[in-house]
C-alpha cells in the first residue's frame, strides 16, 4: 500500500503522523525503529529483544544456573493423599 501523507511541523523540525489504525496493526507502542537505504526510508515497530523460551534454556544452561532449590520449592506445601 502506498501512501502520500503531508509533512506535520513539530517545533523546528517536520514530522509525520501516523493514523491510530496504522499504529494498532502494526502493534507501535511508544518507538519506531527507522532504517534509511538507497531505496527509502522504511519505519516498522521495534523486533521483539526477548529471548524464546529455547533461548532462555541456552543462556541459562551457558551460565551455568543451577536451579534446582525451585525443584524442592515446587512441591512445598502440596499435601499429596495416599
């Protein structure tokens, strides 16, 4: 989709607006990531930093955490019946 939408005067420099409908699409919260090429400029949301639940494990297992304490806090106070 192409779109031509004017430039908006924001103190001494120039902006551009967004519709609220663009915004919610595309999940823009209070950032936008801007990368300039030959081509253009292109504006998106910011990628997502946080790590998978994989890239969790990897991180975790490279710094050697040890949680096995979570392992015995798991089951305090769970009365099992007979």
């Amino acid at each position: 989709m192409k779109t031509v939408i004017p430039l908006a005067k924001i103190g001494n420099s120039q902006g551009i607006r967004l519709s609220k409908k663009l915004i919610q699409r595309y999940r823009i919260q209070d950032k936008i990531e801007m990368e300039t090429t030959p081509d253009g400029i292109i504006i998106r949301a910011p990628a997502d930093t946080r790590l998978s639940w994989a890239a969790t494990y990897e991180q975790m297992a490279r710094e050697g955490e040890d949680f096995s304490d979570w392992e015995a806090v798991a089951e305090d106070g769970i009365d099992y019946e007979s």
